[in-house]
C-alpha cells in the first residue's frame, strides 16, 4: 500500500512500516493538496523511483488527492494494468459533488458546459466560504465573481485535460460503487475504458439483533448527517420544526454529527432532540439498536453506506432517490423513497407513520428480506477482478510471443 505522507523525504524507502505480509510504503506529499496539481507534472526528478521487492501484478488506485505528482509517473513504469476506483464525480466537476448549480440542488444534466461550469464555480465558492465582514465588503466594491470566474475556467479546462489524459492513457479498468452512478458518470463523457460495479461491503452484524417492538407511543428517530447541506441538514431543520411547533409529542429525534454547531440550531429548544458527535464503527449497534426510523434526505450519494447500515440493524429508513440507493430500497416495501420537494414529502411521510406505526412494522418485514452485500462479499469480488484482468494480459502477452 503506498499513501501520502507530509514529511520530506528524498528517498521513499525512508518510511515503511510491515505488518506480516503487508507493507505500507509512503510517498511524498503534494504541495498544491488537490488533483489539479497533476496536471502541472511538476514531478521532482531528485526522487527515487517507487522501490519494492517485486513486480506488481496489479495496481489499484483509490484516490490520487494529496500524492506528489510523480506519483502517476512512476506506476506507469509498470507496465501493468491499473485499476482506477471512482467514488465521486470530482473528476469531472470543481466540487466533489455537482449539487451546487440549481437551488433545489438538482444533478447537472450532461454534457457538462466549461461557461456554464465557470459561472457555477464563481458563484459558490465565495458563498460556501466563512466571510469575515471585511471579506463580504471587499467582494462587494469589486468583482470577485468576475475573477472567480476567470480563474475557473482555466481550472476546470486543466481538469478536463487531466481527466482525459489519466482515463485514457493510464486507466485500464474502472470500478463505480453503483449502477445508477456509473451510468450518470459515463453520460457526461463517453469512454471505452472497461468498468466493473462493485458495492462497497457493509461489516454485517455476528449476532442476532434484538430489536424491541415499535412502541406506539413514542417513535424514535435518527438523523446521522450532521450539519452538512449535502445531506440534507436544511430539510431536517424546517420538517421537525414544523411538527414539534404542531404539537407532535409521540417522536423523539437525535440527531448525529457536528454536534456543538447542530445544537446551535432552530430545533435545539425541543426537549424530544437530543444531539450527539459523530459516532465510530464499533458503536453501530448501540446507536441504531435506539431507533425506530432513520432519515437521510441526501442531495447526493454515489454509494450510501449508512442506508445499508439502517437496513442491516433493522432500522427503518427514509431517504432520497440517489445513486447507489435505489438499488437497495424498495419504496414501501423495506424503507421509503422521498420525491421533491423532499421537505414536504418527509413530513406527510412522518405524519402518516406517527398517525399509524403499524406501517413501519410491515417495512421492517420487507428489510428482514433485504440481502446486503457484506465486507468479505466485496472483496472477494475484488480479486475475482484482480485475476480475470491479470488473465487476460497474459493472454494478450502470449498471443504477442506466439
């Protein structure tokens, strides 16, 4: 495993730590922090090459954030098939996430538009900043927008030239987390590199769960988003405002993630909220084991991991339609599937569960039906991958000999 590591190293044998039959190697970090860095090959020629005792037969990459440039360089040396993992759509977009163009944050339709991408940009990366007083001044009296703007466009054209030189000269095979994904990714621009889907594993439970039985006088709920906008944080404000303020006493929520900034918020006067930080892997059972519902009013997934989390202990989810999601949940059958406007959707959704729990027990029927696949699910899937493509270049190899 090789990964970035912020100290200055002139030889990339200098840190390495083994464990058994595994080693982590370190390479230096990037200066610039982010993809675009690539695109300068500014590669530092006093650097060693990448030095193991073998032949990889295969390379899978991650994620290339935060890597010193040389980094592609040196696993082309290879010559061997590399494996590119696409878990986002920064490859294509100046955000991670393309949810910021429209107010009710609908996907970007393709093919995507370098002007109209520009004008996106300029407009809310100022406006997902924190802006001291002076700062909004100051962008005021003069056209920040307009250099914004300006220093958009040549990014996102570097980008599109970095994209199109790493998928098509360096890229032999991609993995996508999701079908739905996969198939939006590859509408906005057309490649002939080979995919495969593979679902991120979900760790399953080793025993039993023991669920109690919904009581009909007090639904828990569980939001585990924090405070970030992609996942809907602005939803679960006004929805559980507009219900408590409605005299709704049989629901209890807690609410995960951020949790100094989420108590600061409009829901911190109800007595039914509570607030916690974020929770870690190991306290899954304890957390979900509470709730009866759980809710992720998400903007943008390309694989949603906690929705097969909620699944796997039982817990009744609702959620939006996106990528990776309906895949897994059938709507009113082991979970519910939010349409826009999705505030006012959730709350009839939660006004007719309050008003009849019975539904959420035939949805936790539907949920002891739904298979998920497991960690070990995915990497056997993994290697399986692994020695179809190792196979197929020894067969290309051997015709070559021949």
């Amino acid at each position: 495993m090789l990964t970035p590591n912020s100290k200055k190293l002139n030889n990339f044998n200098q840190l390495v730590k083994k464990y058994q039959k595994f080693t982590h190697y370190y390479w230096p970090l990037s200066k610039d922090n982010n993809q675009l860095s690539f695109y300068k090959e500014n590669y530092t020629d006093n650097l060693k090459n990448i030095s193991i005792p073998f032949v990889p037969d295969i390379i899978h990459i991650i994620d290339l954030v935060n890597f010193e440039t040389s980094i592609l360089k040196e696993l082309k040396k290879f010559n061997v098939p590399i494996i590119r993992h696409v878990w986002n759509f920064e490859d294509l977009c100046y955000f991670v996430q393309p949810i910021y163009r429209f107010p009710d944050k609908s996907f970007c339709k393709a093919p995507l538009n370098i002007d109209t991408c520009s004008k996106c940009v300029a407009t809310n990366i100022f406006k997902n900043q924190k802006k001291t007083i002076y700062q909004k001044l100051k962008y005021l009296f003069i056209d920040y927008e307009k250099k914004n703007y300006i220093l958009a466009k040549s990014e996102i054209s570097n980008r599109n030239k970095l994209f199109k030189f790493q998928f098509n000269s360096i890229i032999n095979h991609l993995i996508f987390p999701s079908e739905s994904f996969a198939k939006y990714f590859l509408s906005h621009e057309k490649l002939n590199t080979p995919i495969s889907i593979i679902n991120h594993g979900i760790k399953l439970p080793k025993k039993e769960i023991n669920k109690k039985s919904v009581d009909d006088r007090s639904i828990k709920i569980l939001y585990t988003g924090g405070i970030r906008k992609e996942k809907g944080w602005d939803i679960i404000q006004s929805v559980f405002k507009r219900l408590f303020d409605e005299g709704v006493k049989n629901i209890k929520l807690r609410i995960y993630g951020d949790r100094q900034q989420a108590a600061k918020s409009i829901l911190k006067k109800y007595e039914s909220v509570e607030f916690f930080e974020n929770y870690n892997p190991d306290q899954l059972s304890s957390v979900f084991s509470w709730a009866d519902l759980a809710i992720a009013p998400t903007y943008f997934e390309t694989f949603c991991r906690v929705v097969r989390e909620y699944i796997t202990y039982e817990v009744v989810p609702i959620t939006t339609p996106a990528f990776g999601i309906t895949e897994i949940i059938k709507d009113k059958y082991n979970g519910i599937l939010l349409n826009k406007p999705y505030g006012q959707d959730l709350y009839k959704t939660l006004k007719n569960l309050i008003s009849d729990p019975q539904n959420i027990k035939n949805l936790k029927k539907g949920i002891k039906k739904t298979i998920i696949d497991s960690d070990e699910e995915e990497y056997t899937k993994l290697i399986l991958l692994y020695k179809s493509i190792i196979s197929s270049k020894n067969n290309i190899n051997q015709k070559n000999d021949n």
